[in-house]
C-alpha cells in the first residue's frame, strides 16, 4: 500500500496543469515559426557584424587596400580554434557599439556547430535569438500572469506573443534582439511582482508582503543581463520608474510617511542597484559617442513633415506587433496578393480596436484587472511618451525601423493579453454583432480570429512578403554577371574612424552571399572567372594619401576588367576606368566602371 500511495503523489506530482500544457503549445509553436525558413534570407550586414564578432573575430583581420579573393574577404567570418569569449568581448568592444552579454553566448553556441564550406552556419548564428525569442513567450505568461493576477490573462498574451510577427522577424536576424526582448519580458514580470508588492500599501494593513531580499537580488540581476544585453532596455527601466512615480504620488498624498515603509524602501534596493549595474557601462557609452554608428538615427526637424514621421512610425509599429499585410511583392499577382491581404486584415485590425475599447470598463470592474491596467498600460504608455521624448528632444528617431520597439513589445502583448481576456467567458455581454449583418460573434471567437491573423501574419514574415529584408545581394550579384563582359573586380570604400568602427561588412554580406549561392567553384555559379574584391580604406587620418592606395589597388589586375565600386562615384578616368553608369541593384548603391587602359 505504502508503495502504490508513493507511486500515486509521484504520478501528481509529475502531471502537468492545463496551464503548463498549454504553455508548452504556445512555446512549441513560437518555436516553429521562428526556426522555419531560417536561412531563406540573405544575412544583411548587422547580421554579419553580429557573426564576426560572436566567433570572437575582429571585422579588420580581412586584408584592405588591396586586390583578395572570396576567401579572404570571408576571413572575419572563419572560426577560430584560439578564439575566446574574452576575444569576443575585446573585439567587440574595439570596434562595435554594442555591450556583450548576447555576443558572449552566441560564441559558446556556435562552437556547438560545425562550418558550412569553410565559413560560420548561417542556421547556427540565427537559430539561437529564435530559441531566445521563443523563451519570450513563457516569460511573457508570467508577466500577464502577474500583472493581472490572472492565468487567462497570461494565456493569451502567451498566444499572441508566440505569432507576432514583429517578435518573429527580430527573432529570425542573428542579432542581440531576440535576447534583448527576453530579458525586457522577465523584466516585467518582475516589475509586476514589484508594484502588486506596493498594492494598497497606503492602507494601515498592506494587502501582500514585500519583496524578499533574494527576488530584490533576481530583480535586479536581470535588469543588469538586460542592460548588458542591449543599452535601450534602459528606457523599458525608465518607464518602469515613471510608473512607480505614479503610484508613489498617488499613494503618498493621502499618507507621505507609507513611501518610507517596508515595500517602498525594498523597491528603493532595486533602483539603486539597477542604477549601479548600468552606470557601470558609462565609460563604455562614453567611448562610441558620436561615432557614425551612434548617428544614424539623426533627424532634420527643421522641416514640418518631418515631425509626423515618428508618429505613424510608432503607428505602424503598433499594428505590426499584432498583424501585418504582405507587403514585399512584384509584378501584378503580388500586388494583387498585397491588396488581397490588406482588404482581409483590415476589418479585423478595426475590429480588434474596438473590441480593446469595449474591454476597458470590462476589465475594470475587478479590483486586479484595474491594477493591472494601470501597471501595464502606464508601462507602454511611458515607454511610447519616452520613445516620442528621445526623438523629437535630442533628434534621434528611434522610432525609425522598428527594431527598437522591443523596449515595450512585452508590454503590448501583456496589455492586449488582459484586455482580450474579458471576452473568453462564453458570456452574453461579451458577444458583439458584426457591423452591417444580423450576426453575431462570442468574445472567445473574436480572440480566436485575432489569433488566426496573426498566425497568418507571421507566416507572410517568414516567408519574406512581410518585413522584408532591406538589402538583396543576391539582386547585387545577378546585376554584376549580367552587365559585365570582362572579369570582374568589386570594390567598397569604407571610411574609419578614430572612434569605434566596423570594417566592410555590407561588402562581407555581399561575399557571403556569392559563397552561399553563387560559388565560383561551382559550375552553376555563371561565373566565367571568379571575381576579385578589394576595401579601399579611408581613414580619418591617413598616413598614406588614399588615392595613392586606390591607385595600386587597380594597378594590379590585368586588363580590361569590369569595376563595380559600391559607395563610390569617383572619377576614375586618371586610373584608366570610365565610368558606364551609377545606379542601385538589392539597395546596394554602385557605380560601375570599364577599366581598359592603365
């Protein structure tokens, strides 16, 4: 008896909730989704700095100034056997803007993967941010779980968290941004614990206990990871702060003394030592500032219609967090599809606004949901009015692109999750009629639906007709072999800087594309001669004149050759090259010369 009662609590013990179960299917599909197709898609140069770096490469061990072939030009991307997390750290650090945390652990992971023709796997360096960007989703269920105190809650925003197609298409780049949105969701779920610690505190019986010292140290470790992982999720803290402000001077008016009780003064622990933990990285900040890198997301607001941009940037950010048309096609059947999808996302996109609209008063009328909305809707909204805040307050769009909008995805899904929640009850109040028919739709269908459009939306990512990639090498390529007539030779000028700078990598993106599938060993490649590559570097304080070093560079290979010189419109009738037109093929800007006579 005694070993059949032992076997039975080991069976229950073991016996997974609904909840876990369906936990599970949200990360499984997440999963899925953002490992399929991995490698469809050219690697553009982010990518590729991300790759050099993480295999603890320096982006200037490729040869400059000077005539190399594929294989040379691919040696940043070539695994080391010496290598080191520590060389990924120095390089990184010497030549990037970016902290390290995310780059120290793809260089252990890939050394768990073999090379794919003597090169990185492009698979390896992008499956690890999707399986980062699928953990999201259960970190995302503890932040709606706690946020709302509601296991529905969580649920759903779990579910929609799994196919936003904005999360799948950071998660499918081999870059930091699959971890970074990870440790944003933590985050939050640790804020929430945080701020439900302080609810009702300003009663003479505080409802819940203050946090422990050990989740204070958990809290602010991962606040630590996160900042070490990306500096942006410093603004995801700042709106935490904003609504801790909030609540501070809602509670502190009717008793001021309750802000140095027990709750807050643990609270304060965490802000100092997140504070600590992030101004440790200030003489690094420091180093890149100003650099080109730090620069490209200026601003001129000194024209009108520049300062509506940021705002339906963040418009369409918002919409691509939950839905997306196609919008990556050509010829008259992808336009159709393009017009297709719009005309089918549409009414569900209008009837998810207003179903969110609806659900405000309905969640409400709880005691957790009207906390919860305050804790999660202040969260996003802060984070919006910061983004807004940076851009129009010191120029710098950070709206532009998108990218950065995982500093408050989390908090979206999290918000829609408890929003939406309401309507899973079969109720008759959360049933609606569907605008100009006698019909009618059930709360529970309405999420499904949503749901449904965002699967579809993220199958339109993975498959390029969404979020497409800005850059096409391979278009690049196809250009280069068919207007040439003679061998080839493509060049790339690239300026350095004293600051921090990473060399050639929209040229090594290029490359490893012509490896990946034009290689010139292979038949099939069309290649008549393999092609030749150089960098002509252009230092900020040269020692040699770089015309003198561009000069040798063309003197070297035998004539004629068909020059293709990305990022430089020079004339180059000196160096016996005439100019047969500039233009732009894949986003790749060139010009293309005949080189005949020295």
């Amino acid at each position: 008896m005694a070993v059949s009662s032992n076997l039975t609590q080991l069976i229950k013990a073991w016996r997974l909730s609904p909840a876990a179960v369906w936990m599970a299917v949200w990360f499984l599909i997440a999963l899925a989704i953002r490992l399929a197709f991995l490698t469809s898609k050219p690697l553009w140069m982010d990518e590729v700095a991300t790759t050099i770096f993480s295999l603890g490469n320096s982006s200037r061990s490729v040869p400059l100034d000077q005539v190399i072939s594929l294989e040379q030009l691919l040696t940043p991307l070539r695994p080391r056997p010496e290598a080191t997390v520590g060389s990924t750290i120095h390089y990184l650090m010497q030549e990037d803007n970016h902290p390290p945390a995310y780059f120290a652990l793809a260089h252990l992971w890939m050394n768990l993967f073999p090379t794919v023709q003597g090169v990185a796997s492009p698979w390896a360096a992008r499956a690890l941010p999707a399986l980062l960007g699928a953990l999201s989703v259960p970190a995302v269920y503890l932040a709606g779980w706690l946020g709302f105190r509601s296991v529905l809650a969580g649920q759903i925003s779990a579910a929609l968290m799994a196919v936003s197609p904005f999360g799948v298409a950071m998660a499918q780049e081999a870059r930091h941004y699959g971890m970074a949105t990870l440790m944003v969701s933590l985050g939050l779920a640790c804020f929430a614990v945080g701020v439900w610690s302080l609810y009702g505190a300003e009663t003479k019986a505080p409802l819940n206990p203050p946090i422990s010292p050990a989740f204070g140290l958990l809290w602010v470790g991962v606040n630590a990871l996160a900042f070490a992982t990306h500096y942006f999720t410093a603004l995801a803290l700042m709106a935490q702060a904003l609504v801790l402000m909030a609540l501070a001077w809602h509670q502190g008016r009717s008793r001021p003394q309750v802000l140095w009780q027990r709750p807050w003064r643990r609270l304060y622990w965490v802000m100092l030592g997140t504070l600590a933990a992030c101004l440790v990285w200030l003489p690094v900040l420091l180093n890149f500032y100003g650099s080109s890198q730090s620069s490209n997301l200026a601003i001129d607001l000194s024209q009108p219609m520049r300062w509506l941009d940021p705002i339906a940037q963040m418009l369409v950010g918002l919409i691509f967090m939950v839905i997306t048309p196609i919008t990556h096609a050509h010829g008259a059947i992808g336009i159709a599809a393009v017009v297709l999808s719009v005309l089918l996302l549409l009414p569900v996109l209008l009837w998810l606004v207003g179903r969110l609209i609806q659900a405000r008063p309905l969640v409400r009328q709880s005691a957790s949901g009207r906390f919860g909305l305050f804790v999660m809707g202040g969260f996003v909204l802060a984070a919006i009015a910061i983004f807004f805040a940076v851009t129009y307050g010191v120029a710098m769009d950070i709206t532009r692109g998108h990218r950065y909008n995982f500093v408050f995805h989390p908090g979206v899904m999290v918000l829609l999750g408890g929003l939406l929640a309401v309507y899973w009850p079969e109720t008759p109040e959360t049933s609606a009629r569907i605008p100009w028919t006698p019909w009618r739709i059930s709360g529970r269908r309405s999420v499904q639906v949503i749901w449904v459009a965002g699967l579809v939306s993220a199958l339109f990512v993975v498959s390029n007709l969404a979020f497409a990639k800005y850059y096409a090498p391979a278009q690049f390529v196809r250009t280069v072999q068919t207007e040439s007539a003679h061998p080839v030779l493509i060049g790339f000028a690239n300026p350095i800087e004293t600051k921090p700078t990473v060399i050639g990598i929209e040229f090594l993106s290029i490359g490893w594309e012509i490896q990946r599938h034009f290689d010139p060993a292979t038949p099939e490649s069309q290649w008549s001669v393999p092609p030749q590559f150089f960098i002509w570097a252009l230092p900020s304080n040269p020692t040699v004149p770089p015309e003198a070093a561009l000069a040798n560079i063309l003197s070297a290979p035998p004539r004629p050759f068909d020059l293709w010189f990305l990022h430089s419109h020079s004339d180059l009738s000196a160096y016996g090259c005439t100019q047969v037109n500039q233009a732009s093929s894949g986003s790749h800007h060139y010009s293309h010369y005949l080189c005949t006579s020295p």
